[in-house]
C-alpha cells in the first residue's frame, strides 16, 4: 500500500530522504506546538489578570454604589427627622389619651376642688384649653374658663398657685410634670383683667416658638 503512495518506496536514498523531512516537519509542528502553548499560557495570564481587574472595577463600582446608597439613605432620615421636627413645632398642642387618662387618675382623688382655666382668644390656645377642661372636668373638678384680651403676653402652659397652696395644688403639679406636660408653677404676678379669686389658675398662653 505504502509503496503505492510513496515514491520511490524501494529506494533507499529516497526513503532517507522522506524520513528526514518528516521528522524536520515533526520538529517545526513540535516548535510551531509549543509555541501555541506559551501564546495560550501568556493569554490565560493575561486573561485572568483581565478578569481580577474586572472584578475588582465591580467590586469597587458596587462599593461605591452601596456608599452612594447609604449616603442618600441617611440624607433621608434627615430629611425626615427634620420634616418631623418642623411638624411637631408647628402642630397644635394636644393631650393623648394616656395623658387624659393620667391626669384623671391623678386628680381625682379631689373632686369638686376649684379651678380657673384662662386664655387668649387665638385659636391655638383656645383648643388646648378645651382639652384642660375636659381633663378637670373628667375628674370632678369645678372648672371655671374665660378669655381675657389684654392679658400679659405669655408662652407655655403656666399653673399660678395662691400660696400657700394644697395638697389637690402640688398633685396638680406633679400629675402635669409626670404626664410629660412642660408646666410653669408661679405665685399670681401676671395681669390678667379682673382676676378671679380662685387658688388656682391655669393661663393657657401661645405655643412656645422652640
């Protein structure tokens, strides 16, 4: 078969010859392998450098991203706390109902005991007033209200005490302050046109500003 393909299969100087080129061709394919794979070698190297790097660009494009994230998240909920702030501030004065029902425990231990709810006419101060008097009321208190015009111009929630004071007085006090009530306690020194004779007055005044 082989004679058939090759030339000169019979000679000897023509299958030397055919020999050494085969084998020249297999060293040159042998170069030429070994070549490809230092050329494969050197590309995977640089291949998983590639890689890493582009790993690492993700990761840090990730990492900054979740920075950006938590940098707005927290520019959020200070924004919101702010908001809310600003709503508290503005927000009319009330009483809870754990309030309510506080202040009546407290004071009802002293039923028909008097007391005088005074105000501005504004708005604002009239409604929480009403909330006092629905306080006292509840506990079987004698409540008495009026408006004044003209009245010292006062902030806060101020309890005036005739001295020198009872017992349904200081519980009153306590009761306020205790139910987280920020109350001012003084002797009778704001004027107030035709001030009624009562040991204790409660002047509903504007909202504090701060």
């Amino acid at each position: 078969m082989l004679e058939r393909l090759l030339p000169a299969w019979d000679s000897l100087q023509s299958v030397a010859a055919w020999q050494r080129g085969f084998q020249i061709i297999a060293l040159v394919a042998a170069l030429i392998a070994a070549a490809f794979q230092s050329t494969a070698w050197v590309f995977g190297g640089q291949r998983d450098r590639l890689a890493e790097a582009r790993d690492r660009e993700r990761s840090e494009q990730a990492a900054q991203k979740q920075a950006a994230n938590d940098s707005a998240l927290t520019q959020a909920r200070a924004h919101i706390v702010e908001l809310e702030e600003k709503v508290t501030k503005e927000a009319p004065r009330t009483i809870s109902t754990d309030q309510h029902a506080n202040l009546v425990h407290a004071l009802a231990p002293f039923p028909a005991h008097d007391v005088w709810i005074i105000t501005t006419p504004d708005r604002e101060p009239l409604a929480y007033a009403q909330k006092m008097i629905n306080v006292f009321r509840d506990a079987g208190w004698n409540v008495q209200s009026k408006r004044v015009s003209g009245a010292t111009p006062a902030y806060g929630l101020i309890c005036e005490i005739t001295p020198p004071g009872d017992a349904a007085a200081a519980t009153l006090v306590d009761a306020f302050r205790a139910a987280s009530i920020p109350l001012i306690v003084q002797a009778p020194t704001l004027h107030i046109p035709v001030r009624p004779n009562t040991p204790i007055l409660l002047f509903i005044g504007y909202k504090p500003i701060s």
